[in-house]
C-alpha cells in the first residue's frame, strides 16, 4: 500500500477543497493518506508520493509566509517521488501554476500527472479532476 501526503495551504478553504478530493480518491484507489496543512510539515520522508496544493496569491505566486519556506524545505526529498500540483486562483489565467511547474523541472521533480487549477470555488468538474490526480498517485 502507497503512503500518500496531501499537503496544502488554503486562505479561503477553495484550495482545502480541493486537497480534501485528491486524498479521497488516493484512499478510493488504496493508498494510506495523510491530509495536512504546510505548518503540519517537516519531512516527506516515509511518503511514496506527494501533492502539493497552494492557491494563486498576489501577483501569481505561490503564498510566501508558510507554504514557500515549508517547500523549499522539502524539494530536495520530492525528486524520485511521485509528485502532483493544485490549486485555486481567483483572477489571471492561473499562471502560478504553470511557473510552480517549471520551478519543479527545474529542480528535477518530476510531475506524476497534470496539474488541476479550479477558478475560484472548485466545480464537481474541478473536484471530479482532483479525485483523478489522488489515484494517479496512489
């Protein structure tokens, strides 16, 4: 059985919801899971696969008081595990997301599956997408 991490950080609880849908359809597919938020985080050693769930903040990046420090801290231990990205944004195309991807090629993070990013409050479209990327992982 998989040990999967659902690790994120959410202002309005539009990101939580989405971290909720992607560990119930890791656990749909078998996996043990662990739903956490970033303060919760010190290590993802003993994990298989991880999702990492930030909204869109400021001028599209990533929220920089928990959830930037918590994963720099853990980058070096995502290479070589299954990793997978959401969240939610509120204007702009979602390009955080897309610059959060580039920044995991860069450092040799290899993504598991694409990516789900949910305007505002997350559809059962957007949902329905998360459930996807937690059995992808499982």
């Amino acid at each position: 059985m998989s040990k999967v991490a659902v690790i994120f950080w959410s202002g309005t609880g539009n990101t939580e919801a989405m971290a909720g849908a992607v560990a119930d359809g890791a656990k749909e597919a078998g996996a043990e899971v662990s739903l956490l938020t970033c303060g919760e985080v010190t290590t993802v050693d003993g994990f298989d696969a991880v999702a990492l769930g930030c909204p869109a903040m400021g001028s599209e990046e990533l929220e920089e008081g928990e959830f930037q420090p918590m994963l720099e801290s853990i980058e070096p231990a995502l290479v070589g595990k299954k990793v997978v990205l959401f969240g939610s944004y509120d204007w702009g195309t979602g390009e955080w997301l897309e610059n959060w991807e580039a920044r995991c090629a860069e450092k040799g993070i290899k993504l598991a599956a694409e990516s789900v990013k949910a305007n505002n409050t997350p559809d059962e479209d957007a949902l329905e997408a998360c459930k996807k990327l937690g059995a992808a992982i499982a």
